[in-house]
C-alpha cells in the first residue's frame, strides 16, 4: 500500500512513483483485487487523482469505472467514487486556481471527447439512468450530476439515447419529487440540458406533471423573491414552452396561467430590489411573452391573452407599469410584455385603453408613456419599448385607431390646453429637434393609420399652426416642408415612410399631395442626383412614395395624369434608374433587419430606419409599381376599367351578401321562435301529464272505494235473505230505495259534468278557430315555411274530431232523457213495495236496530265518496284550465274523448241495474207507485223507525 500512501500524501520510502504509473498501478488494483475494500480504496484514490490528472485518468480508468458500475452495484460507497471520479473527468467545470492560459479550451475537447468514448456504448448512458433511480444520496446524486455533464458536452446524441430508453424520461422526472433540496435542485438543471430543442422530450416532461412541480417549487421558494432555484425552474418552463404550441396550449387548458397572476404583485415600496429578484421577474416577464408571442400560432396567442385578462394578470402588468421606483430594465420588459399581451386581441387593447397613471390629474397611461417616447432623456430601449407598445396598441384596432386621430382634428382638440393629448405629443415628437422623436413619432401616426382608409382621409383635416402671423398649414403640407429642408436622414425616413403609409390605397391623399406644386420636383429631384451611401436609402424612399403617386392616382388632376408623371420619370430619371434606385429599399441590410419581428430591436439609435409594418408594404408595393412604370397608357385605361368592373362586381356581391346576411338573420329568428314554441309545448304536455296522473290516482281511489261500498252492499244483501226468510222484505226494499236514491245523485253529477264538457268543447272550437287564423297568418308571414302543410292537416284533422265529439254528446243527451223517464215509471213500484216493509217492521225491531247500523256506514262510506268527488272535480277543473292553451288543442280533445267514453259505460251500468231492481220488483209481485208515494213511504218508514227506538 505504499503507491496509496503517496497518494494520499502519507509518507513513502523510495523513490516516488510518477501520477501516470500511480494511475496504472490503481487500475490493476481495480480491476484484478478480489477484496471489495481493495477496489474501493483504488476507486477512492483514482477519485483524488482525477483532477489534476484528468487526461491520465480519463485514459486508463474510465473503463474500469463503467465495469465497478456494473458489477458493484450492491456497494454504495464504491459506486458513488466511480461516479465522481467520471464526473470530473468529463466535466469543464474545473477550479479557477487550477486553470492554466490554455486550459478552458484544452477542457472542453477533452469533456467532448470523453464523453463521446461514454456515451459510443448506449448502455452506459441507460445504466446511469438506472443508478439516478437509487434513493442513496451518495448515488443519486454524482448520477445527476454526471448526466448532466454528458447533456452538457454532447446534448443531442445523450437526448436520442434517453429518449429511447424504456421510461427513461419518467425515471429523471422523479427527481422533482426527491424531499433532499440539493438533488431536487441539480435535477431541475439535468432536465435543464435535457430539454434543449428537443420537442419530443418537451412534450414527454410537460406531460409527466412538470408545469405543477416547477410552479410549486417556484410558490415554495417565494416567487419572485427567491433565489436561484426559482431562476432554474423559470429557465425549465421556457425551455419546455418556448416554440412548442402542444406544451403551450397544455399550459393554458390546465389553469397554469392563472398561477402566475401572484408573481408580479409588488408593494408600494419598490426600492431596493436585490439583483437576484430582477433576474426572476424578468425571466418571469419572459415566460409571460413565450406565451403570447406574435410567431405563436394566432389562436394559440388569442387564447392565451383572453385567459390573462380574465385571470386578472394584464391588470397586474398595468400596476406595474404605472408604479413607482420599479428599475429600468424591469420596467422595459414589463411595457414589452404588456405590449404582447394586448397586441391583435379587442378586449385587452380596449382595457388597456381604460387604465390611468396615478398622477393628478389622472392621465392615460398611453399619454403617459407616449410622453417618455418623445422625451429625449428617456433611455433608447424604453423609448424603444413605448413605442412597440404603441404599436401592439394600434394593430388591427380601428377603435383605437380612430380615437387617436380624433385628439388631432379641429372639433376634438382641448382648447383650454389642459391637458395634453396623444395627437399632441405625436404632433410635437414629429417636429422636435430631436432625430430619433421626429422617426418614432412618424411611425406611431402610421401604424394610426394602417389599413383604415377612412381614417387617412380625416387626417388630411388636421391644420398646423406654424407660427404667429402666418396661415395654418394641413399637416400633410408641413410633413413635405420639413422634407424640402434637408433635415437629418433619420428624420427625412421617418417622414417619407409616413407619407408612403399615408397616401397608399387612399386616391384623396394622393389628389392633395400632388396638389402642391412643389412636391413632384422635389421627388424627381432626389431621384434623379447621384448621392453619396447615406443617401440611397432616402432616394429609394423617394422612388416609392413618387410610384404611390402614379398607380394610386385617380387622374383627377390635368397636369399630374398617370400618363405624364410617367413622361416625367423617362425624361428626368429613366424607368431603369428609377426601378433601381426603388430597389435601394429591400437591398438595405437595416430592412432584412425590421423585416424579421415586429419588436424594434435596434442596437443603437443611428439603426433606427424601418418599421417592421412598412416593410410588408414595401414587399407588396415594389413588384407593382415596377411594373405600373412600364405600362403604356392603354394598358391604364384597360387596367382601370377592370377595376371599375372588379368594384362594381365587389358592390352586387356586397349586395347580395347583405341579403343573404339578413334573411339569415330573419331565418335564425324564425328558428328561434319555433325551438321556444316548441320547448313550452313540452313543457305543457309534461303538466298535463302530471294532471292527469293525478286524476288517475283519484279514479283509482274512487273505484276502489266502489269496490268496498259493493262488499258493504253485499253483507247488507244477506241481511235482507234472512229477513225475508222470516217473511219479511223490508231489508231489500231499503237497499233498492238507496241504491236508487244513490244512482240518482249520480245522474245528475254526470250530467252537470256533461254539461262542463260541453262548455269546454265549445271554448276548443273557438280557440281552435282563433289558433288556426293565428298560425296561418304566421304561416303565410315566414315565406312559406315546410311546417306550414303539416299545421294545415292537424287542424283539419282536430276539426273533425270536434265534429264527432259534438255528435256523442248529443247522443249521450238522449239516452239521458231516456233514463230519466224510466226513473219516473220506476219509483210508484218502489213506493208500494216500502209501505208493505212498513208494516212488517213493528215486529223485527232488533234487526232494524242493526240495519240502522249499517246504514249510518252506509252514510259514512257516503260522505267519502263525496269527498272524493270533490278532489276528482278539482282536478278536473285544473285541467279545463290547462286546456285554455294553444298548444293542448289535442291533448284536450281526446281528454273529453275519454271522459265521454266513461260517462258513456256508467250509463251502461245505470240502465242494467235499473233492469236489474225492475225485474226483482216483478219477482216480489211488487206494485209500482209514484215517486210522490215513494217519498211519503220513507217518510212513515222513518216516524216508524223513531217510535220503536223510544219504546226501547
């Protein structure tokens, strides 16, 4: 153990070995010892040497370290020795006291080239992976580390073998998870490397809960007051969202926009903010404009910023925008964000609109920062920053559009002058000393009136009061005066890319610009000379608004036709000449520059020549004027009568689009009314329904109770058997008395419910007649609509119902007179057949007695049924009620159908029991009375009943 001892810095006696022999010597150690603790002090000695001898170590150890990794896996110890002692060989992270001049660059080929010789067998890469699934810490951890060391030195190659790798994603995700803050933190820099322009491997890890982890880790370590941590899992969640739009909409269908809403809520004091928290709101700030970056797809953006409004984020965003003591940088990319995330979208353009700074008087915020645009103290990125929120502001929003010219035309202007508005500080950016104000304002009144034709024609109403004395000037006419004075080329762009904006695809503008007599020479003029570099790109401008003024002019001026501005170019200039010096413009390295993005993103304020929106104008206008430039006046003529045969054909598909766009209108309506009708039809049938359920339980009742009333009757009968056994009939001409007496009371209960019927039906008809004028006249009102034959025949159809209903009942009506006349022939033998019982009765006192009984059940069972009735009439007057509605016409009728039907079955069974007494009469050899002797009969009946009482 002597080569260790002089390792390890022990004393040694002879002469000592060299580092290259002391590394051969530890190699055979480990890989020809049989004792575990032999190969593990060898691993633990090649550890201390492999920094200082990283090449030696690398060389000669690094397969015997894969195979202690392989075979060793029960020890944790030696393990975690061999994955240190990799660990530094492969990693360019060395110890500055230990770098030599060379050294930085030497590191790096030596990392890539190891970890190459690593990674050139797969299977080392996946039996890393299956250590990093070790919860040993001295394990896990040099596994993370290591990993991350190869991502670093050959990302792509090490991702191809992950990714293939069964699970092998899932298995790094874990580390989130771990309680041990240094192994969570270094794992959130693995899937840091890991997740490098690999959108397959974004999509696994975001997918595998990795949006909630990293947002928990972030609220754990204190949002934006935390530390690095929070850095690591902000650069994490835009590795993961940052040009992936799966990750990105995953992002915002799972809430995690509203999440971040806490991050930018600041305090009243803002001072003193520590570096590391500027570092997390701006990567805070960035993750927010990852999400509504203009290159994402436009749903994707939209969606995005309407969640951010709804969350109430935006509304944070402008809080800081407008507080007080927030740094400079903070404050920059927090109006570029805000600018992102109101930019193309109405609702956030239009708050943003509402919000006012804190000052006093309240001031809108767009006044506010248009101030710091137009103020030369400002510093260039934030004026930079204002200007492309101003930008966002005005894109595809003509409201906003509108609003701002309107603070320049004469009726709006505050003329009291207290308060300054937009178009003011627009207008006095545009004529300041100031280069870099002049072409920042001339680009925001652009963008004012990008792609609103109407409102470039109201700008040519703004009048400019130049000085004491002197008339008011239009604005259009001192933009050309300060052109004609040879200001700064900076200015002289601005002012030109205006005009261009200006007078494109808007003839007036044309006709007024063209109008003053010194705007054509000046133009020719600077085409025509031949200047120095700085001043191609003003006369490229120049050849471009000239060329506006040709294919946008309307001939409405004699001397400036189409035909002899044309005439002019060829003489003073030269159609060659004049479609060079045009191509100045997109040959301009400063415009491939704009023409990537929309941000101004200028290094400097000398490089500030081209708006990203005038670029695309350019790019349209440059092929065609060219071309306009070579066409013969004939070809004019032919050109524009196609276009007047284009607009004319536009304006009959315009027409017709109108039309159709209304009677889709009128269509939708007509749907609408029919989907309502039909869901309070439903709704009607289902009352119904439940009505007359109801009433069906109540029939139920009543016929059960019919049925007790029957047995009653019955035990009654057997009664009667034994009195007339005993030579007396009383009992049984009782029962038939009140059988009768009770089927009399019926008959009339029936017919007064023939008679509601009757009334009923009657109402139907009206309202069946009043329903069908109604709906034919809505029939013949929707332009002939496909229900309209099928109304038609249900009406006809419930017509003939009526009809036949109406026949029944008169039908029902005879047979009741009928009845009631065989009721009358009826009662005189009912009457004579009683004053016989009533002669019997003084000698059965005891059986009255009992029959007394039963019939005070008799009553009692009576009055129920009475009772019962009555619900059964409530009901049925519910119903009437119900009926009353149009839509039930049917319904209703076959109602009344059933009830007649019922009416017409209790008849029936009136008519056989009366058939039924009249026979049994016949069989008593019974003579008939009147009803009038009937009557007095029950009346004796009774005095008998009460005398014998009292004897008892």
């Amino acid at each position: 153990m002597n080569f260790l001892r002089g390792v390890m810095g022990g004393p040694s006696a002879g002469p000592q070995p060299s580092g290259a022999d002391t590394i051969q010597k530890l190699c055979d150690r480990v890989a020809s010892s049989t004792l575990l603790d032999d190969r593990r002090d060898a691993v633990r000695a090649l550890k201390a040497l492999s920094k200082k001898y990283r090449l030696e170590v690398g060389i000669q150890a690094m397969e015997h370290l894969v195979h202690v990794l392989q075979t060793d896996r029960s020890d944790s110890e030696i393990i975690g020795y061999a994955l240190d002692t990799l660990y530094n060989v492969i990693s360019n992270d060395l110890e500055e006291e230990e770098q030599e001049e060379n050294s930085p660059k030497q590191g790096d080929d030596l990392g890539s080239q190891f970890t190459e010789i690593f990674i050139k067998q797969p299977e080392n890469v996946t039996l890393l992976l299956t250590l990093v699934e070790e919860f040993d810490f001295h394990v896990r951890w040099p596994g993370v580390k290591l990993l991350t060391s190869l991502l670093k030195q050959q990302g792509p190659q090490v991702q191809q073998i992950i990714l293939v790798s069964p699970m092998g994603v899932s298995r790094l995700m874990d580390l989130l998870a771990d309680s041990r803050e240094v192994i969570r933190n270094d794992g959130v820099l693995l899937l840091q490397q890991l997740t490098k322009s690999n959108a397959a491997i974004q999509k696994i890890v975001a997918f595998e809960n990795a949006f909630e982890r990293l947002l928990d880790i972030v609220t754990e370590e204190g949002n934006s007051d935390g530390g690095i941590v929070v850095e690591d899992c902000l650069l994490l969640l835009q590795n993961l969202l940052k040009n992936n739009n799966s990750n990105q909409n995953f992002f915002k269908e799972g809430s995690y926009i509203q999440r971040m809403k806490p991050w930018f809520e600041v305090g009243d004091d803002n001072c003193g903010w520590s570096a590391q928290k500027v570092t997390n709101l701006h990567l805070m700030l960035q993750l927010v404009r990852v999400l509504v970056s203009p290159t994402n797809p436009p749903g994707a953006t939209t969606s995005c910023q309407k969640a951010m409004f709804h969350c109430g984020l935006l509304q944070q965003l402008c809080t800081i925008l407008m507080a007080t003591g927030v740094p400079a940088d903070i404050l920059t990319e927090t109006i570029n964000t805000v600018s992102e995330v109101i930019r193309g979208c109405q609702m956030n353009q239009d708050y943003f609109a509402s919000v006012n700074a804190p000052s006093n008087p309240p001031r809108p915020a767009i006044v506010v920062l248009l101030m710091s645009m137009v103020n030369e103290r400002q510093p260039f990125v934030l004026r930079c920053a204002v200007l492309y929120c101003f930008q966002c502001f005005l894109y595809k929003n003509h409201k906003g559009q509108g609003e701002i010219v309107s603070t320049l035309l004469p009726s709006t202007i505050d003329a009291t002058g207290s308060s300054v508005s937009a178009g003011q500080l627009l207008c006095g950016g545009l004529f300041s000393t100031d280069s870099l104000s002049n072409w920042c304002a001339a680009v925001a009144l652009a963008h004012a009136l990008q792609e609103n034709a109407a409102l470039k024609e109201q700008l040519l109403r703004v009048q400019l009061a130049t000085s004491i004395g002197n008339p008011p000037v239009s604005l259009l006419q001192q933009c050309t005066n300060i052109l004609s004075q040879g200001s700064k080329v900076q200015t002289r762009v601005g002012l030109l890319m205006l005009l261009c904006t200006w007078l494109s695809n808007c003839s007036i503008a044309v006709t007024h610009f063209l109008h003053n007599p010194a705007n054509v020479p000046f133009l020719t003029g600077q085409i025509a000379e031949n200047l120095g570099e700085e001043e191609q790109l003003v006369q490229g401008l120049c050849a471009l608004l000239l060329g506006i003024s040709i294919y946008y002019n309307d001939n409405s001026l004699e001397n400036y036709r189409k035909e002899k501005l044309k005439q002019l170019i060829e003489k003073r200039i030269g159609r060659e000449n004049f479609v060079e010096k045009l191509g100045f413009i997109s040959k301009h390295e400063l415009y491939s520059r704009a023409a990537q993005k929309p941000q101004p993103g200028f290094s400097s304020p000398e490089h500030m020549m081209f708006d990203h929106e005038f670029t695309k104008l350019v790019k349209e206008l440059e092929g065609v004027i060219s071309k306009a430039i070579y066409k013969s006046s004939e070809e004019d003529k032919k050109e524009e009568e196609v276009k007047k045969t284009l607009e004319q054909h536009d304006n009959i598909v315009t027409h017709y689009k109108k039309v159709i766009r209304e009677q889709d209108q009128e269509l939708e309506e007509l749907k609408q009314q029919v989907s309502t009708l039909k869901s309070q039809n439903e709704q009607l049938q289902v009352t119904v329904t439940q009505q007359v359920s109801q009433i069906q339980q109540h029939k139920d009742q009543y016929n059960l109770l019919k049925v007790q009333l029957g047995k009653d009757t019955q035990h009654h009968n057997s009664h009667g058997d034994t009195l007339q056994m005993n030579g007396i009939q009383l009992e049984e001409v009782s029962k038939l008395r009140e059988e009768l007496e009770d089927w009399r009371n019926r008959h009339e209960q029936l017919q007064g419910q023939l008679k509601e019927k009757d009334a009923v039906i009657e109402n139907l008809k009206s309202l069946q007649v009043e329903m069908g004028t109604e709906q034919s006249s809505q029939l013949s009102s929707s332009g002939g609509m496909e229900h309209s034959a099928e109304l038609q025949k249900e009406l006809e159809l419930l017509r003939t119902q009526i009809q036949l209903q109406a026949a029944e009942i008169s039908k029902l009506q005879t047979e009741n007179q009928k009845l009631q006349a065989m009721n009358t022939a009826i009662d005189p033998a009912l009457g004579a057949s009683s004053a016989v019982a009533s002669r019997s009765s003084e000698k059965e006192g005891r059986l009255l007695q009992e029959l007394g009984e039963l019939q005070s059940e008799v009553k009692a069972l009576s009055e129920e049924k009475a009772s019962l009735q009555q619900q059964l009439d409530s009901s049925s007057s519910t119903v009437a009620i119900l009926q009353d509605e149009k839509s039930k016409l049917q319904q209703e009728v076959a109602e009344a159908k059933k009830e007649q039907d019922d009416l017409l079955v209790l008849l029936a069974d009136q008519d056989q029991k009366l058939s039924a007494l009249r026979s049994k009469l016949k069989d008593l050899g019974m003579p008939v009375e009147d009803e009038d002797d009937i009557e007095s009969g029950d009346q004796a009946d009774e005095d008998e009943d009460g005398d014998e009482e009292e004897q008892d």
